[in-house]
C-alpha cells in the first residue's frame, strides 16, 4: 500500500470514535426538512473543531466546508434533513437517541443520511493533518430540503452561490460500494372537471370521480409496459393520492385528481411521460401537470424547482468511477461492487441538470433509509471517511 493510503486508513481507524460521537451529536437534533437550522449548527461546528479552511452557510442554509484551493473542485454532499419518525411503536429504540452500542450508532438519520457528513468531517481532518496541498478545492456540502425536494440545494449552489462542481460524490448510503446513477423520477397531477348535480339525480351530473377511476385503472396498466434498462431497470408509475370534490356529500362529484409518483428509466423524460398520461385522458375533461415545489427554508429564503428529477447514469469506465475504484483498492487491496440506487438522490440535479460527474459512495445499507430502527455500523462510517480522503488524493493525481 502506497504510504499516503496507509496513513489515510490509519488515520480512520484512530478517529473512529470520534466519527461516531460526531454522528450521534447530530442525530440527537431533530432535522426534518425545513427544520435543519440546529443540525447545521453543529455540523458546521464540528467542521471548523476538524480545521477546516472555510465554513459557512449559504443563503438556502446549506453548510460549505472548504478544503484547499485547487482549479478544479470536487464536492462530497450529504443532505442533512431527515424524515420523521412514523409510528413510533415500530421502533425498538429512542429514534433521538444516538446510541452508540454493540458496533453501530443509533437513530434517524444515521443510514439517511447524517452519517456520511459525519464520515467526510473525518475526512477533511485527516487531509488537514496529511497536509493536503494538492490542486484542488474540495466543498464538503451538508445540504438541506432533500427529503422534501430532490437536487433543490444543489440548483441553489449552483446559480445563486455560483459553484458549480468538477466531480461530486454523494454520501447517500451504498452499502461501502460504489454507485454510478439510479431511476429519475417526477410527480405528475391529472386533474378532472366534472358537472355537479343532486346526488338524487346522478344522471344530470358528469361524476369526476368515476371520469378519474377509468383513467386510474389505465395507469395501472400502462405500468405493465413502461421502458426497461439493463442497468437501472424498468421505468414505473403508480398513484399515491385520489382526492375529489362536490358541493357536498349529497351531489355528484365536480372534480377529482390523481398524484402519480412516476419512476424514470434510461430513455424516459418529462415530455415522454406527459405523453403517456395526455394518451389515457383523450376525449375526457381533464388536464396534466407537472407539480412545482416551493417552499421557505429555515434561513427565512423562499427557492423552488419544478418536480421533475431527471434520470441519470455514469459509464463504468468514466473516469469519476474509475477513480473511485482506484481509491477504495488503494486502501483495501480488492476492487468494489459497482451498482445503483432504488430511491432518488441529489444526483438529480448535480448529473442530471448540470451534467456535473458524480458516483455514490455512504455509509450503511438503503433499506433502512426511512425505516424504523435505522442504524449504522461504526466500521462504515470508518471506511467511509478514509475512502473520501484517498479519492481526493486519486483525483487530484488523476488531474495533473
């Protein structure tokens, strides 16, 4: 093992611990989306602890934790919000707690997805202590509003902070492999005008409500023979909300929508699944749209995006892949797993807006992510922080 990749996996191992206390400090914050202001105290707390060269919050509430001063600029993003906790009679411990016990930290949000902020505060102190002086800039970006809006953070780095990144690694949980893209996804509304009557005389109405049920039953079909991928699999729709009107519950439904959760494969985009949608409704009173997202975050700024998040996949042999092979078997000595991810990410927008090169590397296992009892081993979090550190040096070799 070349000697900077044996420090950096020494190094790990020595503050392992210190990860892990790091973690649980931030999981014993409450952070849902919109309400990350405490959680992004302390993460930037702990970076400046790690000596970090610059910390601060953006406009959005984003914390940027800068190392080193490079042409090129690499950016290692974890979003800082959280989902809540769901029935809590599901949980066997306090999802608040960030216990720390039997090899693993405990509670909401250490697998999605504090503990890779966690993992790369341990990076930067160990670049800090190797004394890394190579030419690159690395943003270590503890993000707000995922939960809530996919890549919203990043579209606010990008064009109100103006960093727009060479290469990207998101700390999303992967299992310590590597992941190179996953399923795009949008939320579509399909709206129906019916004509209310008596409910005594149906017959004079137009009942929105059965208008929506036909067209439901062919979205139920139409899922049957969306587009697959080899890599990324099959595209899917499905309806997550029936919602009608009337003037009460004694006339005919005036009005009905339907919130499609749409699943995008290779191939698939916004205009093609609008299509598919505008093909079921022909001939019948109703309209579809793509949702937007708007909201106020916690620093009192209002920033939105439409909700269409676009699918996207890196090549196997991409250089940003490439080196992040490199960089796990220069500490490990064996070449990772290479896969994807089920669920959507701030890739989205980082790849799929602004084409920016990006591969996944986190902490802990997806299926926990927005499950109760959700851990994450401490010897991840270990790994994790040394790999971010040697990708850091790999790329910056990669780039002379």
């Amino acid at each position: 093992m070349n000697n900077i990749y044996k420090q950096i996996a020494d190094l790990s191992e020595k503050y392992k611990n210190k990860t892990a206390e790091n973690l649980s400090k931030l999981v014993q914050i409450k952070s849902v989306s919109l309400e990350e202001k405490e959680v992004q105290l302390e993460l930037k707390r702990q970076m400046i602890e790690a000596g970090f060269d610059e910390v601060k919050i953006d406009g959005l509430g984003n914390v940027l934790g800068r190392i080193g001063n490079g042409k090129k600029i690499l950016a290692i993003d974890a979003h800082m919000d959280t989902v809540d906790f769901g029935n809590m009679d599901n949980w066997e411990f306090d999802p608040l707690s960030g216990e720390i016990k039997d090899g693993f930290v405990h509670g909401r949000g250490t697998v999605d997805q504090e503990g890779g902020a966690a993992a790369f505060v341990t990076s930067g102190k160990i670049l800090k202590e190797l004394g890394f002086d190579k030419d690159l800039t690395i943003y270590f970006v503890g993000s707000v509003m995922e939960e809530d809006c996919d890549g919203l953070c990043w579209k606010y780095i990008v064009e109100e902070e103006k960093i727009k990144p060479d290469y990207a690694i998101s700390t999303e949980p992967t299992n310590l492999n590597i992941y190179r893209g996953h399923r795009g996804r949008m939320e579509i509304r399909v709206s129906f005008k019916g004509v209310s009557s008596h409910g005594s005389a149906p017959e004079r109405g137009k009942n929105a409500i059965y208008m929506a049920s036909k067209v439901a039953l062919e979205i139920e079909k139409l899922n049957n023979r969306l587009a697959f991928d080899e890599f990324l699999g099959k595209g899917s729709v499905t309806i997550s909300e029936f919602k009608s009107g009337s003037p009460s519950l004694c006339a005919v439904a005036d009005y009905a929508h339907l919130h499609l959760d749409r699943r995008l494969t290779w191939g698939e985009t916004k205009e093609s699944a609008v299509a598919e949608i505008e093909e079921l409704i022909k001939g019948i009173d109703a309209k579809v749209e793509v949702l937007n997202y708007e909201e106020t975050s916690y620093t009192g700024k209002k920033y939105g995006m439409e909700k269409y998040y676009p699918t996207w996949k890196m090549p196997e042999d991409h250089e940003i892949v490439q080196v992040g092979v490199n960089a796990f078997k220069s500490l490990y000595g064996n070449k990772p797993k290479i896969d994807k991810w089920t669920f959507s990410t701030n890739g989205v927008t980082i790849n799929g807006f602004y084409n920016i090169p990006i591969i996944g590397f986190g902490p802990g296992n997806e299926v926990l992510a927005h499950a109760p009892n959700e851990k994450v081993p401490i010897e991840d979090l270990r790994v994790a922080s040394a790999f971010y550190a040697s990708f850091a040096y790999k790329l910056a070799e990669n780039i002379k």
